[in-house]
C-alpha cells in the first residue's frame, strides 16, 4: 500500500508540476464532511460519518487545472467486522466564475481506494471518481469550498463512496 501510494503521489506531483504556465497558480486545502457508503451484496449496507480531505492542486490556465488529494472515510462496522476506507485521488479540474467571488468546477479522475478490516483484510483497486462543488473567495489567496464526491467500486468491491465536505482553500 505505501509504495502504491507513494508511485501514486510522485505521479500526481509530475502532473500539477509538469505544465506549469506564469499564468498558473498553485493551491492547497483541507476539509471535514459526511461520507456514506453503500455496500451491495446479497443485503444492502449502507453506513454514514465524518471524512477527512487534504489536497494540492494547480491551475493551468483560467479554466483547468488539476489535483491530488488524501480522503480518509468514516469506518464503517457491520454486524461481523469493521472496515476503514481510505482514497488517493488525481484528478483534472474545470472551473467557472459564476460571480465576482464564487466559482464552479467539477473534477474527474481516478482513486486509488482502499478497505482494511478489523480481521487484518484488505482489498484495493483503482476506480473511476468525479465530484462538483463550489468555491467561494474571502480574500485573494483564502476561499472556503463545499465539495460533492463520488467514487465508484471503491477498493474493488460492490462498494460506491459519497462524500459531502467543506473546508478551507489557500492559494500561494
């Protein structure tokens, strides 16, 4: 997992770095919000609680731009085990100024997602993500982003992931 991982982060790195314009600029962020997962087996589970984000991105031009980012979801227990889900995401980005201070984007892209239980098991898989969310500026440099995301088949299962955050953006 951590050299997955790490193969994963040097390859989103080259990517935000990679196309750098004088145009571009690069940001960072974090956030908290509600994650639900809904597992399809011979029965439907579905479990809901608190998610953690952290992402680095880089806008290109005006419009597009792309991100990597670390989800850990809430952990999910079941009648006979519990499960911790976790993603890492690259992601391209497209966003458009609706108003002085608030801009739209939606990203797409894929997950490298990842379910450890409490008996030592774990499965991992990459899946497709997409996610729309607002952004709106306080200052120059700080917005405040509310964000939807979905990643389908997480870690390779009849799994999908929602995930509603809000967090703190910061431009530098």
């Amino acid at each position: 997992m951590k050299k997955t991982l790490l193969i994963s982060a040097m390859f989103a790195a080259a990517c935000i770095t990679g196309a750098a314009s004088a145009q571009s600029a690069y940001y960072t962020g974090a956030g908290v919000g509600q994650s639900e997962s809904r597992f399809t087996s011979s029965a439907t589970i579905q479990d809901t609680g608190t998610s953690y984000t952290a992402y680095l991105g880089h806008d290109y031009t005006k419009n597009f731009g792309a991100e990597v980012g670390y989800s850990r979801f809430f952990y999910v227990q079941t009648k006979t085990l519990g499960v911790q889900q976790e993603a890492v995401t690259v992601q391209g980005t497209a966003h458009l100024a609706i108003a002085k201070n608030v801009t739209i984007f939606a990203k797409g892209g894929v997950a490298y997602s990842r379910n450890v239980d409490s008996k030592g098991g774990a499965s991992d898989a990459f899946a497709p993500v997409a996610a729309v969310g607002i952004d709106y500026a306080l200052t120059s440099v700080m917005s405040i982003r509310a964000e939807q995301q979905y990643i389908h088949k997480f870690a390779d299962l009849r799994n999908n992931v929602s995930n509603t955050s809000i967090g703190l953006k910061l431009a530098f």
